[in-house]
C-alpha cells in the first residue's frame, strides 16, 4: 500500500503504533493531542508541536513573503495556544529553492519574526537547506502549569461546545481565490495570517472552566471527530449558532457556505467544551460563541429540515 | 542576490540579524551555536535543535528505509551532544512522497524509534506531510545543568583541541560510493548510521575541563572556523594526529584523504578544546585524540613539508 491510500490520520496512527511508548517523563506522545507534553521538572509542562508547511500545498501564490512566513509560525503557536501555553520559543527549519531572491527570505524572516513577537516569543534557532520547493518547519514550545493542562480527552456528555472567533472566512478566502471571486482584505487576511489564539488560550485554561480543548486549523467537523475520539463522546451542534462574519454570508450561500464553515479549515479558532455551570466563568475568560453540546456519540449538524449526520472530512495531507 | 549566491554560513547570518535579539530567557538564539539555549527556570537550561534532511542532498540511494529514520533523528541528537546535553525528546515532520510504500515509512519510523531508545529518548510528536521529495524535518530538546553549560565561545589560546572517535569515515564512504569503489559495511555504517556522541558530551562536560565544543558533521576545516570565529581564536592541527581508521587509509592517500578527512564532513564527532591541566581529567571522561593547540588566528594544518591554511570549506548548503 502506498502513503496516498491512506488519510493523513490513519498514517498517523499507524506511525505512532510503531514508536516506543510514551514514558521518561513524556505525559501526552505522538499522534495522541495538538501537541506533545513533557514533564521535565518543576512547575510547568514543556510543550512541543511541529508542523511542516510547504509552497504547493500550504501558501496561495498571492501570499507575500511575510505572510508565508507569518503563517510558517502561526500554525505552530495555534497548538500551543490550544493547550493554553504561553510560547517560550520556535525554531524554523526553511527549505530554501537556490534560485529565491534573498529579499523575498528576508520578507519570510521579518514575518516569522513579527508572528513570534507579537505572541510574546521569539524564533530562537533554525536550519537552512536547498530544496527544490518552499518548505517551512516550524517547531514551537510553550509551558503550562501542570494543574491547568487541558487535554483532548475530558470533554463530558452535557458539556457546552464552544468556539473562539468566527467560522469559515478563511474557507469562504480559498474558495473565492479558487473561483477568483473579489474579496476583501479582511477575508483573505483570515487565510494569509492567521492569529493563534495564544492570549485566549491561556485566559481559558487559567479559569478552570474547560474540559477539552484543540484547535480548529483542520477544520470543525474533523475537529470534532478528532475531540469525541478522545474523550469517547460525540457532538451536537446547531448551524444557527455557527458563528460567520456577514461578509462571508454575502458571498455564499446553502451548501457552499456549509462547506467553508464546516469542512474547510484554515481557521486558528479554539474549540472547546465547558461544563454548563462554569460557561459564565470561561465567557469571562474571553469571547466565546456556544455552537453545542457534548452528546453521546456521534457528530450531528441540528439544522433547518433536521439533523445531519457530520463525516469527518477536512484538511488531510493524503488520503 | 539570489540564494544560491551565498553560501550558507552568510545566509544564515543574514537571517539572525533580522531576527529580534535573544531575551525573555533566551540565553543562545538563532546562528549562534549548536543549539539555541532556553532559561525556562529550575536547574537546567532547555536545548533546542532543528535540523532538515531530504532525500536527493542527505540520503544516498543505497540508504535502507530504517537508515533514514535513523540519521534523521542522530543528526538533531549530535547537535544536543556537542553541548553535553541529555536528550528529552525529538518531534519528526516527515514529508512523504504519496507514491511511497507504507512498508517504507514504517521502516523510517522504527529507525526514528531506534536512534531515539538508543540514547535514552524517544520520538513524542510529529507532522505528516504530502511532498515531492521525502523531507524530514527533526527537532530535539535536551537539557543541561546551567553550570556545566559549554558554547563555541569558551575556547582560550594554548587550550588542546580534541576531537571523538576517527575523522574521515564517513567521507571515505561518499568518495566509495561516489567512485563506486566496494568498501566494508563498517565504513558505510559511519556515513548511513551516525552515532552521535550523546554519553561523550555529557561525560565531558560534566567532568568540567572543557571550555567550547561543537560538532564536526560539516566537517573538521568548517568546524574549526566556527569556533575559532566564536571564540575569537585561531588553531593549528597536526596532520599526523588525526585519527584515521587504517581501513580508511588503506582505501584514500594524499590530497583525497586529505579531503574526506578534514573537507568532507559527515562524521558526527565531537570537536572540543581542554586546558592543558585538565586533558588528563577529559580523558577519563571519554576516549579522545588531542590534535593541536588553539593559537591567536588562522586555521592551519602542520604537514610533512610545511603549514598549510586551511579554508572555510566543508559541508554546507548553497554557495
């Protein structure tokens, strides 16, 4: 069998079967949440995630320099943030093609490093490689105090699902740069630099109110089959409470706007699950919008005409 | 300019000098030595490493599957070595060609897996990637009590330089395969199987007699400018000195041994200097070979027939 006859998450399973046990202080391993977790003495958990972005795949041929590299560290801090940690440094390894103009690395450092600093970091290292395409590996870590590490796994039947921000725009900018529909700067910045939810991360784990937590750069509904899998639970979630930004409800409609919403990715939103009695206290926390609640099993859409059944699709490398 | 105009020492300190200064507990960042070095409290500094290989530039094609999970896991361990650090863990973004056998990423994986159990840490995390090229991007973290910390910088004129194991095995095999001249497995095992000097380093510097150390896998000329640019000094090398396996001297002579074994790179060994009072303690820490003496300036090798300078010339990308 080959890479391509599998989805990018059972490659992942298959990967992590194969490596050694977590163990030496190692909490959470491979494949098993956002990001890995290490105890390595004192008050705080170290965390670490790494995520490899790449030109074909990852940045739109309308994405600046800064942008790519804005974004080469933005998807790292957006799994740090949905552990709650608060950022202590990224390394880069960037695969460089030799014909790139220097001022055009130059643009993707300058974005790297103004992505870093405006969460509190900064890129601490890297590597520099030839290579015949763009490829940006980022590597971030964080700590969290051990009594506040929020896990994937302990969302409860009841719970109310919760979501930062707005849904689909950046779904709603790929799209429309795919049919060449004209939007505005506000839609496509949604897609070209993400902002990690570093500062409502922290602000939600530091109030106790949550169970589970992830991001949501893959999209809602793989999202949410990834966080029922964990916390063997499922989901109910109303398509009139999905936040999305009127523009984007100007652009499209029924099923389209369904897709940019639900199955796209692309947003660096927390989602999240709050047992009832505490949502007041993690509303405090930060803005958050309650899309659901912690069912059974099962991952459900309540919309006009009834309840449909979500599969998990969204953004997969493979498969 | 484009890239391919720089070679990759200059592109890299391009990049540094974009990036914002270390603070906020960064005690080594971006360019400055093996490993960035983190203060995130407690006893020890956290060490950060990433290093990105890929198929056409670091694994020839007699590389097994299991040897390029391997190497791409040692090469990010050496890097924690060089600082006598104890590896904590190492993330890997793999990205995979979609046309690849799953039995040979498998085979990838439990190299990763190997090198890791091996030297006491393991592989925690990851990322799956669609990609033309096979690209593997690690990153490992270690740690290191604050005192016993050594830079590239500590290096003080009159100091010894040694270095681990034999110079040159690795290159010799480059040269083999590259003129297609049969060599033996052990020769091979050095360029495909890196044992990085993880038990030395932490040996060394625990023994507290060495004062700068780094790896040598860009190779012995390279390495020495690097730290004699680090430490503000310069070295003289004693060509009848260094280490080389007789297998190796058996297969290369003159010029072309000269290359594999102080040009080429490849070998992950140690390079370090000790003050002349204290080489007796370094040698109990690990078996080493003393082949010259740090000097004001220069890098330069003693022959039969006179000093030749040796030129900042060795692995690197671009240029």
């Amino acid at each position: 069998m080959k890479a391509c006859e599998f989805n990018e998450r059972a490659l992942i399973a298959r990967i992590a079967k194969l490596l050694a046990k977590p163990g030496n202080g190692t909490i959470v391993g491979a494949g098993e949440d956002d990001c890995a977790v290490l105890d390595i003495g004192g008050e705080d958990y170290l965390l670490v995630t790494t995520d490899m972005l790449h030109r074909k795949t990852d940045f739109p041929h309308q994405m600046s320099g800064w942008q790519i590299g804005w974004m080469s560290v933005a998807v790292n801090l957006s799994d740090l943030a949905s552990k709650g940690a608060r950022p202590v440094g990224v390394v880069m390894a960037m695969g460089i093609p030799p014909d790139t103009e220097l001022e055009f690395i130059e643009e993707i450092v300058e974005g790297m490093d103004e992505c870093a600093g405006r969460f509190g970091t900064q890129v601490i290292g890297g590597d520099t490689d030839s290579h015949d395409e763009l490829t940006m590996a980022g590597t971030a870590l964080g700590l969290v105090k051990k009594e506040l590490l929020i896990r994937r796994s302990g969302a409860k039947i009841s719970d109310l699902v919760c979501v930062t921000g707005h849904l689909g725009t950046a779904g709603a900018a790929l799209f429309a740069l795919d049919k060449k529909i004209p939007v505005g700067q506000g839609i496509l910045k949604a897609l070209f630099e993400p902002m990690p939810r570093i500062d409502e991360g922290i602000a939600l784990v530091g109030s106790c109110s949550v169970t589970s937590m992830m991001d949501i750069s893959d999209g809602l509904a793989l999202s949410l089959h990834d966080l029922g899998k964990a916390s063997s639970v499922g989901f109910k979630v109303y398509e009139d409470r999905l936040p999305v930004l009127p523009d984007v409800r100007k652009l499209f409609k029924g099923r389209e706007l369904l897709e940019a919403v639900v199955f796209t990715g692309g947003d660096f939103e927390l989602l999240f699950t709050v047992s009832p009695d505490k949502i007041d206290i993690a509303r405090e926390a930060c803005p958050l919008t309650v899309i659901g609640e912690v069912i059974g099993g099962g991952v459900f859409l309540e919309k006009e005409g009834g309840l449909e059944e979500l599969e998990a699709r969204g953004y997969e490398h493979f498969g």
